[in-house]
C-alpha cells in the first residue's frame, strides 16, 4: 500500500478528491434546500445527467464550469496550492484522530420531549426523560 505522501503526488488522488468535495457541496445544497436532481437541474441550467454525473463522481468539468456551478451553490471556489509534505503530514494525522474517534465510545445524554396522540402508528410519550446512548463509530 502507497504512503499517503505518495498518494497524494497522484493525479487520479486529486481527480477524486476534487470530484468528493464538489459532489458534497451539491449534496449539502441539495439538503440545505430541500432539492430533488431535476430541481436543482433547472436552478443550475443543466440537465439532471449533469447533476447526476456530479453526484456520481462521474463529472469532468471545465474550471468555468466549476466557478459557475460554485457560485450557483453559493459557495466560494476557493483554490489554495500548498506544499505536498505539509498536505500529506496534515491528512495523515486528520485520519490517526478519526481512526482513534472512531475505536471510542461516546455517551450522549439527551432530553426527550414527546406526545401520544392515541393513533397506534404515532406513539408518544408525554413528559420529559433523559436517555443515555451509548454509541461506538464504525470504521
């Protein structure tokens, strides 16, 4: 298995890297917004392959095209250049935390605020409880 360092010398790690952040931005924005594909299609003035090429990491796009689609989100295409060592240095230590955020687990204490309403389907409880979960991230 490559190094991260050399990972991130490749191409294709760049590609599907620029690919991911792009496809969460129009994923976020799609949440956010409460769009379906061809909604955010007509917004954008493309069509709903287009949206889902980029939703399925498919998407080869003009640095035009990039900006455009960016603004449209209303996001900054923000592009910084910096030193691979200090990049590859920063991801690797991103992933030793999450690697050990994941083998911990957490306890989350939460009020409850609920309500019956009599229908079988929607069952409540009435009142205030606190509930503990006690919940460990899969890799």
């Amino acid at each position: 298995m490559k190094e991260f360092k050399e990972l991130a010398k490749t191409h294709e790690y760049w590609l599907e890297k620029i690919q991911n952040d792009f496809f969460r931005l129009a994923a976020d924005y799609m949440d956010k917004y409460d769009l379906n594909q061809t909604e955010l299609a007509e917004k954008l003035g493309v069509s709903k392959g287009y949206i889902s090429q980029i939703l399925n990491g498919n998407s080869n796009f003009s640095i035009k095209k990039l900006v455009d689609i960016s603004l449209a989100l209303e996001a900054a295409p923000n592009l910084e250049f910096e030193d691979i060592s200090v990049y590859a240095k920063q991801e690797e230590a991103k992933q030793k935390f999450s690697q050990s955020f994941r083998s911990t687990p957490i306890t989350i204490k939460a009020p409850i605020n609920a309500y019956y309403n009599g229908e079988a389907s929607d069952v409540y409880y009435r009142g205030r409880a606190t509930m503990t979960v006690n919940y460990k991230m899969s890799a």
